[in-house]
C-alpha cells in the first residue's frame, strides 16, 4: 500500500474505524511503534487484524509478533463468534507478521507461554473471556511488559451497549496479579 493511502488507513482506523472501543489500541499501537502484541479473546480476528496492520504500518510487517490466545473450537455459543485455528492462522499468515496461536483459557495458556512472551508491547483482552481464569491468569501478566506496555480491558456494559476498552494502570495490574497469588495459595 502507497505511503499516503498506509496514512490514511491509520487515520481511519485511530478515529473513524467501528468498534469505537478499538480506537484507542490502533492509536497507541501506533504512536508507540509496537513490535510485540498479545490478544486474550481473538473472537473473528476483526481488532487482530487490524491491530497487525497499524504496527506494520509503523515497523514493518516483518518487525510485528501477534500472539492470539482463544478457544479457538472450544468456542461455545456463549463465548461468542470465533473462527477455527487453522482458519485464524491461515488469515493471520497473509499479514506478513509473525503469527504464534495459542488455544485455551486465559490462564492455562499464559501458565504455559507467559515466560516467552516478554517485552510485550500491547495486551488486549477480550470480554468474553473467562473471568475464573482471566483472575488467576493475571499472575503472569507482569512478567510480560516493560516500562511502556499498555494493558487494554475490554468491558461489558449493559446490554446492548457497545463494549468500551479501558487502559489499565500498572498499579492495577500489580494488584489484580497479587490477587491471582493469593487464590492459588490458598
């Protein structure tokens, strides 16, 4: 894609794009020149997708690792749409990026791969995501970011409203991954 039309797309997807929830994470992807990218809950790839567009954009395809963890087929009707794992990785593939799919729940595929996946750059989590797991999951999250990660949260808010995606505070996250060890003292 030509550099101004490249632009152009950004602008879209930072300030037109639908989600409007998304906007946020397109433009700090984008303003932060991500390289490394996590998403709990990769539902029909929509956000994935885009997300390794706008960082591409920035460093170059190449230059981008997105890791999706989902259910992938275990996917329920109550969890929402999703698309099978070869299908996920065969899309993911055509961004030129690299692709690494993990399926399960939050915490058992963090529990298996958190200590690969440093220096992330932008956490996204779903909001059909587990909250069980999503708890005890959050024990790995710190160990995954830098000074400069973002954390974003998807939320539900009452039904029929669209979802918001909140950036999360350190602090909070220090806090929920504290809590996380304590349950599984116990």
């Amino acid at each position: 894609m030509r550099p101004y039309m490249q632009r152009l797309r950004n602008l879209y997807l930072a300030h037109l794009s639908q989600p409007a929830a998304d906007r946020s994470v397109y433009r700090c992807i984008r303003k932060q020149n991500v390289r490394r990218i996590v998403e709990l809950g990769a539902g029909t790839l929509v956000r994935a997708a885009r997300m390794i567009e706008v960082a591409a954009a920035g460093v170059g395809a190449e230059n981008v690792t997105y890791t999706g963890i989902d259910l992938f087929e275990s996917r329920s009707a109550a969890d929402g749409p999703g698309v099978s794992l070869k299908l996920a990785h065969r899309q993911l593939l055509t961004t030129g990026a690299r692709i690494r799919l993990l399926p399960g729940d939050p915490f058992t595929a963090l529990a298996r791969a958190a200590n690969g996946l440093t220096e992330t750059d932008v956490i996204v989590i779903s909001a059909d995501q587990d909250a069980a797991s999503l708890a005890r999951a959050w024990f790995y999250v710190p160990r995954m970011l830098h000074a400069q990660s973002q954390v974003f949260v998807e939320r539900r808010t009452s039904a029929g409203a669209p979802c918001t995606l909140e950036a999360v505070s350190r602090t909070e996250i220090d806090a929920w991954a504290g809590v996380g060890t304590r349950r599984r003292a116990a």
